[in-house]
C-alpha cells in the first residue's frame, strides 16, 4: 500500500475506530468497581419484589394474584429506571473527564482518529453499557415474573386440590379462568414496550451528560446537570399543562426533554393498551432530541483546546 | 523534506474573563529533519508541550502554522505518520498490555495476525512480554511509560513525539528508554523529545533547541554547542609527579595555559548503574 492510498484511506468518517472506541469504553466500564456493585445492588433490588408483593393486603382474595404481579411490575419496572438511570449517569458524566485527566484522549487524538469518531465512540459505549445492563435487569425481572408467576398458577392448584380433598365444590372452569389471567398478566407484552422505552429514556439522558462533559471537566457538574434534567424532564409534562397559555414557559419548556413521555408503568399496571404506534413516536422524539444533543456536544467539543 | 516544519507558530491561552490572556509560544520557526532526534529543552512552562499539542492539533495556534511531512496539522492525515507518548500517561487501568496495544492497533487499521505480531514485536522491543496479561492498574511507572511508549510505535510510525519521556523514571528505566530512542535512530525514525534533564538529552539528540518563555533562545547540534573549541582535555594514567612536572613545562613552553589539572570523575548516573548492574550480576550467579 502505497502511502497515497494510505491517506485516502484514514481521511474519511470511519465507523469502524467508532466501534472500536464504543467497545473500549464498554470494557472499561464493566471492569469498574463502582458499576459491579451497582449492577449488583439493581439485580438484588429487582429480585426482592415477590418477597415485598406478599405485604399487598387488604384486597379481595381472587384478586391477590393480580395485585402482587402488578406491584411486581411497578417496582420492577421503577428499579430498572432508577437504576439506568445511575448507571447512565454515572457512566457517562465520567467518560471524558477521566480521559482528560489520564491523557488517554491524547493518545487517541495523535492517531489518524477524527474527534466526531472519538465523541460518538464514547457515547456509543455509554449507550452500550446501557443496553447490557438493562438486558441484565430485564432478565432478572424476567425470572421473577416466571417465578411468581409459577408460585401463584401452584398456590390456585393447590386450592383446588385442598377443596376436592374437603369433599367441597370445585369449580373448574373458574380455577382455569384464574390460572390463564395469571399467565396473561406475568406475561405481559406491554413490558418489552416499556422497557423499550426506558432505553431510549436513558440513552437521551446520557447524551445530555456527555454534553455536559465537552464542556465542563468537572465530574461532579456534569452529575448535578444530569440529575436535574432527569428530575425536571420528569415534570415537564405537568408544568405544560399548567402554563399552556403562556407561549415564553412553551418555548423554554421545549428545551427540556420531556421524560414523562417515556414513562407507560401506569398503563401497563391499568392493564391499558399501549400501541406500538405510541412507542415508535415517543421513541422518534427520544432519538430526534438525542442527535440534536450529540450533534450539539460535537460542535462544543470540535473546537476544544485539550 | 522536514518531518515537522512551523512557521511563526504562536500560542496565547484565554486565561478566563477579563484576565488577559497567556503568551505560552512565541512566533516558533522550527525544522525538524527527517531521521534525526531533536530535543527541546526548557524550564516548566517554556512551550515545549504546547508546541507538541499544536503539532498534534489537539490545540489550534492563534497565529502561524504546522506541517507534518508536508501536510498541514490540521488535517487528520498529518497523524498517520505520528506516534505520541505524553507526560506521566496513566492508560486504561482496567485493560492489561495486550489488549491496550490491541486497542491502539485496531484504531490505526491492523488487525488479524498482522496485529498478533506486532503486539508480539513491541512487547518484546520495551520489554514487557512478562506483563501481557497483567492489568495497568498494576503496572509501575517506569511499566507504564514502556507501554506508552509501544503503543506511540505500533503503526510503525515515521515520527515519533515523546513529551518527557525519562521524567519519574528511575536512572535504570531512563536508560533503557535512552537506549530505545537510539535504536529508533538506527531504525531511520525521525523523533522529537521535550525534557527539562539536560544530561540525558544529551546523550540522544543530534539536535536540540531551547525554549523560554514561548521563544526560542538556543538552537542548534549538541556537540557544536557543548564543546569549547579553545580548550582541550588530555587524559593519561600512571603520570608520576616529575612526568606531570615535565607536562605542565611542556605547555607553557609553547605558550598555553594551564587552566587545571584534576582527577576524571565519573558521573552519579555512571557509578549507580555499574553498583545496580553487578549487584545484578553477582544475584544471577548466585541463582
């Protein structure tokens, strides 16, 4: 390969060094300490809902079964966001400022590696851990919906048994009835759709941390500045409703990614329907409002002097 | 051509609102030949990482220009013949030596058994085959700056730029570092080194020019500059009393001086590493 050649081929964008970069950051990630244990801690968390469901009381007894798989879901579907949200936040608002500070982004930048590549690369392997440790979640969720899904169609059977072996009344059509709504319920679609969702959810908060971080090299900053968008995206809705007349509060409101959006626990525990119309719009916002942040912390971060 | 070539490079930093700004490098005209190591020498603060920097693009210069091999630095093809090594690099602590040079490897295009190689080569070459395996975390300083300096190496580039390469090496380390420099040398590479240790510089640069705050006050080869063409040292052994007597008549009698007259002394650098070598050497016998 002749020089010439060599130089045409390392000019352009390359998807390639972005993957590259994106796997780097992913293993560096998934070999700290501080995401282990909280990795951790969210797997504990999320498989301890069937023990705290069994506090459900006060209902009516053929309902017990619905109402702990709802709580299950509830809380199932709060630890993942929780969580994600940490570890998108935590992982993120470090990325760039620990490279600075190591000199690693110097090594990187001497390479034929154009900043954009660099910048989505660390995004990308923001958005990859992520994507893992919601799967990671996910499947524990998963098993403790089978599981308590599996203990509620034993504890329906074995009432039944205990009635035939009383000599009382069995009605079987009514035991299957509750045996296919337990199904029903445990497996529930509405879930993928939510834990979908709560992915792009993330994925959005961490390009805001990353575009906080091409400007600002304070860890703790860029932490303060996610949590604050988390936490206001999360009112935007309502602060909408409330000043929907006035058109300055709209415009200023447009700039905060409304979270809420994202959020169908209710509907999924209401049992409403959740087309999958609805999830590809709200998905399109997340993913419309993420580029503009990235290409945002592009522009930020092309002309900055490291 | 030049492997680096500025023409009135100049650097000033913001220093925030209404604080001024900060001259760090001055109208720098600089050439630094292909195949020859160049040092720039200066105090803490001189410019010499900000003229690297701006080599690298990683800063843009207020004023003036830089050229690699006759590309612009601006441009990303300037780096394809470039490897860096900055001051005290720290790397991925969670990566072990392998996978770091695997990374830098991937990022210039090898891969497959190409890359294996080369992973193979560079270990060998900075000594660290021992600590493939072992994580960065781990590593020592003198570990560390061995790595770096493979991972500046491991797309066989034209130019390497290494920003105090010796700096918090121990004297054994900066040798062996010294001694790279040189066999990079024979290997054709063109390398240019910052320090502020002038004796190690010394011994590798062909070249070296001295920066003051941002400008440029000394230039040129070492030897020119270090060697005192007026003065000349004769050593001898086993001079007796009346033989050095009959020396010091000689000189006057033809009408020079006698500035002085001493016993050679070796340099501390010298006397610890030939005390750490036979330490070394008598260990290994007695294995």
């Amino acid at each position: 390969m002749t020089e010439q050649t060599a130089s045409r081929e390392w000019v352009g964008f390359s998807l390639r060094r972005v993957w590259i970069i994106a796997v780097n950051t992913l293993t560096e990630s998934m070999r700290q300490k501080v995401y282990n244990i909280l990795l951790l801690f969210a797997l504990v968390v999320i498989a301890s809902a069937s023990f705290f469901s069994q506090f459900s009381f006060g209902e009516e007894a053929e309902q017990v079964a619905s109402v702990q798989l709802k709580f299950i879901k509830d809380f199932g579907l709060g630890a993942l966001s929780v969580f994600g949200m940490l570890i998108a936040i935590v992982g993120t608002a470090q990325l760039i400022p620990n490279e600075v500070e190591n000199r690693t982004i110097y090594t990187i930048l001497a390479k034929p590696v154009r900043r954009f590549e660099f910048l989505l690369g660390k995004y990308s392997g923001s958005v990859l851990l992520i994507f893992v440790s919601l799967v990671m979640m996910s499947m524990m969720f998963g098993a403790e919906m089978a599981f308590k899904q599996q203990k509620l169609v034993g504890e329906v059977l074995q009432e039944e048994q205990d009635a035939a072996a009383r000599g009382g009344l069995v009605d079987h059509q009514e035991i299957q009835r509750n045996i296919t709504s337990i199904r029903a319920d445990a497996l529930d679609p509405n879930l993928v759709k939510g834990v979908i969702l709560i992915f792009v959810k993330l994925a959005l908060l961490a390009a805001i941390t990353l575009l906080a971080s091409t400007f600002s090299t304070s860890m703790v900053f860029n932490v303060t500045v996610a949590f604050m968008v988390f936490f206001t995206g999360h009112l935007v809705g309502t602060a909408k409703e409330l000043w929907e007349h006035s058109a300055f509060a709209r415009y200023c409101l447009a700039l905060i990614p409304d979270l809420g959006m994202f959020n169908v626990a209710d509907d999924i525990i209401l049992g409403n329907a959740i087309p999958w119309l609805h999830v590809a719009k709200v998905a399109l916002y997340g993913f419309v409002y993420l580029a503009t942040v990235v290409a945002a912390s592009h522009f930020i971060f092309s002309d900055r002097e490291i | 051509m030049d492997a680096i070539r500025t023409e009135s490079l100049t650097k000033k930093y913001a220093l925030g609102w209404r604080r001024g700004k900060l001259l760090a490098l001055d109208r720098l005209t600089l050439h630094v030949h292909e195949g020859e190591v160049y040092g720039l020498l200066g105090p803490n603060g001189s410019g010499k990482s900000t003229t690297l920097k701006l080599i690298l693009d990683l800063v843009a210069p207020t004023e003036g220009a830089v050229w690699v091999f006759d590309t612009p630095a601006t441009k990303v093809a300037s780096r394809l013949h470039i490897g860096f090594l900055p001051e005290n690099p720290y790397f991925y602590r969670y990566l072990t030596g392998a996978e770091t040079l695997e990374f830098y490897g991937q990022l210039c295009g090898l891969s497959g058994t190409a890359m294996q190689r080369r992973i193979d080569e560079l270990l060998d070459l900075v000594g660290l085959e021992h600590a493939r395996d072992r994580r960065l975390a781990g590593y020592s300083k003198g570990m560390l700056q061995r790595i770096g300096l493979a991972q500046a190496l491991v797309h066989d580039p034209k130019l390497l730029l290494l920003d105090e390469p010796t700096a918090g090496v121990d004297p054994i380390g900066s040798k062996d570092i010294r001694d790279m420099i040189l066999r990079l040398k024979e290997m054709g590479k063109t390398v240019l080194l910052s320090s502020h240790l002038l004796a190690q510089v010394q011994d590798v640069c062909d070249r070296i020019g001295v920066l003051n705050l941002g400008r440029m006050i000394l230039e040129g080869e070492v030897d020119k500059l270090i060697s005192d063409q007026r003065r000349l040292s004769i050593t001898v052994q086993d001079l007796s009393e009346p033989g050095r007597a009959k020396v010091e008549e000689a000189v006057l009698s033809v009408g020079a001086k006698m500035v002085s007259v001493e016993h050679p002394q070796t340099t501390l650098e010298h006397l610890f590493l030939d005390a750490v070598g036979r330490d070394e050497r008598g260990a290994g016998e007695h294995d």
